[in-house]
C-alpha cells in the first residue's frame, strides 16, 4: 500500500438486515438506510513518512512562535515618566515649600476639652502670632499651651500677651533663628488677588489651602465664651480660600509669601464635621497692618489699646447708621465725640465717605484707623445732616 492509499475499516462480513431505528435529530424525509449509512464514522490510518515528520516539526515550531507572540502582545505596558516637575517659586506649591516650615500648630487642654490652632513666627526670638480665641480657655484655667513646629517638636509657650478687641495674641518659646515670616501690607490688597492659607484645620497640621480676595473690609464681630461681655471686631479680609476651625491664627500670604493677614473666622451655614462647623468658601482674616500694629504693643508692654470716639451706641437700632444711644451718660465728658459736639440720639451715617449700616460697622470702622487718626463723620439730628471732624483717642 502506497503512502498515499487509506486501509479500509474492517466491516462486519454480513451486513445488517434491519437499520436502526432514526434517532429524533433526523428529519422525516430521510429514510432509516440513508441515515444509518451518513452516521457511520470512517476510521483512518496515515503513514508518516521521515520528511513528512520534519515539515511537521517546522510547521510546530512556526505555530509556537506565533502563539508566543500573541501571548506576549496581549501582556499589558505599563508607561511611566521620570520627569522633573519644575515647581516656580512663586507657584502655590513653592510658596507652601517656603512658609510652611514658619506655621505652628497650636494645643492645649483644659477641664472643658482640648482647643487646637495655628500660628506663626514673627520674630527670629520665637514671637508667635495666633488669635485670641485659641488660647484663651487655656489662659483662664492656667493650663498648658503647646507649640508643634513643622518638624514635629513640641514646645511649652509663655503668653506674652492678648487682645480681646482684634481677637489676637502673641506667643514666645524657646527658640532662636526662628523662621519668621515676612508681613506684607495690607492696605495694598485688591479684590481678586491669590492668597493661600496654611494651618491645621480640624488638626491637620500643614494643610496648605488657595483662593483669592474676595470682598475687603467686611465688618466681622466674633464673640468668646471665655470672656464676658467681649466682642471682637474685624475690619476682615474676605477669602474663599478653605478656612475651617483650626486654621484660626493661620496666616493668609499673598503671591510672594507675604503675611497679608490672620486667618480668623469662617461664615457656616450651620452644618458640621465632627460637631464643628465647615468652610463653605466663606473667610475672614483680620489684616496684617492691624495684626502687627497690636503685636508690636504686646510684645513691648503686654497690653495693647485701640482707638475710640468716646460714645455708646444703641444696639437696638436696626439702621441704616449706628444711633448714639439717649442716654445722658451716652457721650464721654472730654472725648472725641464731645468735643466734636455730638449728642446722644444723633444717627452716624459715614466715616471717611465709608456708609455705616449698623452699630458694628461703626465700631469695625473705628477700630480700622490708629490711635491720634482725624476722621470725618457725617450724622444726621432730627432733619439735619451734618459732618464734624474728629481725633481718635485711645481706650483705657
């Protein structure tokens, strides 16, 4: 038999007589000898020859190398890069690189709980700004201040001294070479310009935040459970830059990385995390021009005074004005508003062209200026209007 010839199965010698029935996969019109006769398997044996068993050893190898391609075409390429991020100095993450090693955070603990804050050095000596607020509960019950730098050392703080009227205060510890900040000016600041805040917010210690200036001197009064009867009031920068609690005494730097302001306070629309509540894109910071002027006094005598016109006012009055209350005692026998003759009941309508809506924006407006500043004040008497001038005294 040639290589080519196929042998035959071996056959039964006598064939069946009867088919099998047709299974149920066979149509009707197929008769039983026809489909027995297709569903028949034919058995074949192949003669392989030497040559035939090279070509199909090449014909193996080919097909694994394909396989093999396949294979490897279908496993995943991972690209990644090691190129250099060229950060500018005056990009937010450069200015975050240059002052957050001058941010502290802020703790301490008393009977009624555990308070945490920011601050930051303004002096080489270990001077440390922050706000009222912070330490206040602290100071009442004697207890311990803390001071975390951005390397993680812990100091123990001395007050140097606190003002309740710009919610500010001033820390030292016992450092030197401290990496104090730069202040800017405040006064220079114009709706629209980036600013970042850098703090611990909820005590998060380092997290650097960005915005713009977006409103300037918003009239903030910010009230402390710590201290009867005392008001802050804020002639605020606004920024939607994320202030949340923790970030108070934080500094607010502007494009070059100079304190424009301190982080202060937060509007909130009452909902909260972790029983606090949060940013909504709505910030004040109390201007570094104020900031610094009450810290310099802090440092060089422990207390600080601010400006007066020597009037109480009626916080009844819903405006618009601030209404000197009527009350004979209302006007301060040889203040400002006295020598300028003012009387009680008259209605302030303007400081410096500035309108005046309420009592706070009054005070807020005062406590803008310094100490000895002449300011002109337009009020209206009955149906008259009228402006006078006046000289700012300083409060006991």
């Amino acid at each position: 038999m040639s290589e080519d010839e196929i042998a035959p199965d071996v056959q039964p010698t006598t064939p069946p007589t009867t088919p099998p029935q047709t299974p149920w996969w066979v149509s009707d019109n197929q008769s039983a000898a026809s489909s027995y006769s297709a569903l028949t398997p034919v058995k074949r044996v192949i003669k392989v020859t030497w040559y035939m068993a090279i070509a199909m050893a090449l014909i193996a190898g080919v097909a694994g190398g394909l396989i093999g391609k396949v294979a490897f075409d279908n496993t995943p390429h991972l690209t990644t890069s090691n190129k250099v991020i060229d950060r500018a100095p005056d990009s937010i993450a450069g200015i975050a690189a240059k002052v957050s090693p001058s941010v502290v955070e802020i703790d301490s603990t008393t009977s009624g709980g555990s308070d945490t804050g920011s601050g930051f050095f303004i002096d080489a000596n270990g001077y440390i700004m922050t706000n009222n607020h912070v330490i206040e509960a602290a100071v009442l019950a004697k207890s311990k201040i803390s001071v975390k730098l951005a390397n993680n050392k812990v100091y123990t703080a001395k007050l140097v001294g606190r003002d309740t009227s710009y919610d500010l205060a001033v820390l030292k510890i016992d450092v030197t070479a401290a990496p104090a900040l730069v202040l800017g000016n405040s006064d220079n600041v114009q709706v629209g310009d980036p600013v970042i805040a850098i703090g611990s917010p909820l005590g998060l210690q380092g997290t650097v935040t960005s915005g713009i200036i977006s409103a300037k001197n918003r009239s903030v009064s910010t009230s402390s459970d710590n201290t009867a009867g005392e008001n802050a009031f804020i002639d605020a920068l606004q920024t939607d830059a994320a202030i949340n609690p923790g970030n108070s005494g934080g500094p607010l730097v502007d494009a070059t990385g100079a304190v424009i302001g301190v982080n202060s306070a937060i509007a909130s629309l009452g909902g909260t995390v972790a029983g606090q509540p949060g940013s909504i894109g709505l910030g004040f910071a109390i201007p570094i021009n104020q900031a610094k002027s009450t810290a310099e006094q802090l440092i060089k005598t422990g207390r600080s005074h601010y400006p007066i016109v020597g009037m109480s006012l009626d916080s009844t009055y819903a405006g618009p004005g601030a209404r000197i209350a009527d009350l004979p005692t209302a006007i301060l026998a040889g203040g400002p508003a006295a020598k300028a003759g003012l009387q009680p009941g008259d209605i302030i309508l303007a400081i410096n062209g500035q309108d005046i809506a309420t009592a706070d924006d009054l005070i807020v407006a005062i406590r803008s200026h310094a100490i000895g500043d002449s300011i002109t004040m337009k009020y209206k008497r009955g149906t008259v209007t009228a402006t006078v001038q006046l000289v700012l005294a300083s409060s006991k």
